[in-house]
C-alpha cells in the first residue's frame, strides 16, 4: 500500500501540508459522541492534528498513524511556517469559494490550524514514546492490533485522482480487518467533486458483508463537503 513516492525527508519537504485538524472539527467531521469517545479509536493520516493530544488529555485511548512521524517536530514546525502564508492566502482570494460557517475568515482558519499545531506539538515527543503516534503507511504500521473505531480525514476519497481504484479498495480493506467501524471524511476530491469511488466501493463492500451508509454531518468548509462514509461490520 505504499505510495510511490520520494524519500521521506524529500516528501516532507516537497509534498506535505502539514495542516492538522481539532478535536472540536473532529467531532463536526465524524459526528462524535460521547459513546464513540469511550472506545478505542485509530486515526490515520492524522498529521498534525491535536485529536489525539486532545483526547489523551481528556483520558480517552486515540492512537495516530502518519508517515510525517517520521520527522521531529521542529521539522513538521518547519514545513508548516513555510507553506501557512501561501495556503492561507490562496483561500484569502478565493473566499467566495468557502463556506465559512465553522470557519469564519481565512485569519479564523490559520489561527485553528496554528491552534492545532500547537497543541500536537506540546504532546508530540511524549506522545511518540508511548505509543500515540505512529510512524508509518498503513496497514503495516498497525501491527496486529485492533480497534472499535477508525477514522480517515482528508485522505482516502479525497485523493481520488492520485490514488486509484484498487489503491482504495485494497487500503479500506485492510483497514477493515483492524476495525469495527470506519468513517471516511470528506467524500469530495481535491477538485471538490464527488468521487468517483463512492459507489463502487460501496457495492464491494456490501457483498463482502458490510453495511454502508453516506451521513451528512455538521461541517462544511468545501462546498457539498458535509458528508462522510461509515462502514460498519454487520452482527
């Protein structure tokens, strides 16, 4: 599963928008209850996202897996003070283009993601040494454990044009074979379209014994981006 790219420095350096999410967006993106918060949860592709520090401050168990784990905070820092003002500045001409709903302005967005930033960087280094986040592709870097919850943000799906067909239905697989439940957010691509591998991966799944349902939820920063996929073992 893989992805053929460059060395890990060099994707870091070339590749990566190390923009991490919150636990309040988390709990928007994937409908989070109290009762989910109970269980064990698996977030990959986590980035720099504060969930999983957030969590852990509350008591709850969240393991992140992510290859920019690799790097030092000081490296993830790095990446994300050489890109925030060219990315922020994008959506600051582009604004019309957002729904600025949770969101309030384009200087509301860049003081969650250096909020996120902060928060999973305080917990980052402890973090690594217990075990909370994990350096690495899945699903090797999950190892033989399992989990009550997985969730994806912003990365199956969404790279729909660069990840094809079988990439997805071999990663969402395999992430089924750790997990009870699977919740894929957003369901847009990078040119904000429905992607294409909705309904195939939904047909698959079901005749493998699945249950799939397309759940609109409470955040919406892309247009149309306000829904998410949950896949579900049936008893």
């Amino acid at each position: 599963m893989a992805m053929q790219l460059d060395s890990p420095k060099e994707r870091l350096r070339q590749r990566v928008v190390p923009f991490g999410r919150t636990l309040a967006e988390y709990k928007l993106m994937f409908s989070l209850t109290e009762r989910d918060f109970q269980r064990r949860i698996l977030d990959i592709g986590a980035g720099p996202a504060s969930f999983t520090a957030e969590m852990y401050k509350l008591g709850y168990d969240v393991t992140a897996i992510d290859p920019v784990y690799h790097f030092s905070g000081a490296e993830i820092k790095q990446r994300f003070d050489d890109c925030v003002d060219n990315i922020i500045q994008q959506v600051e001409d582009s604004r019309e283009n957002w729904v600025w709903k949770y969101h309030k302005s384009p200087a509301d967005l860049r003081q969650t993601r250096e909020l996120a930033l902060e928060l999973f960087l305080a917990d980052y280094d402890g973090g690594k040494v217990a075990g909370r986040y994990i350096a690495g592709e899945v699903p090797d870097a999950i190892g033989g454990k399992y989990y009550d919850l997985i969730l994806c943000s912003h990365f199956l799906l969404l790279y729909s044009a660069q990840l094809d067909w079988e990439f997805h239905r071999q990663a969402v697989t395999a992430l089924l074979e750790h997990g009870k439940e699977l919740r894929i957010f957003p369901l847009l691509t990078l040119d904000w379209d429905l992607s294409p591998y909705i309904d195939p991966l939904c047909e698959y799944l079901e005749q493998l014994g699945y249950h799939t349902e397309i759940v609109t939820v409470e955040y919406e920063f892309q247009p149309g981006g306000n829904q998410m996929l949950v896949i579900k073992k049936l008893d």
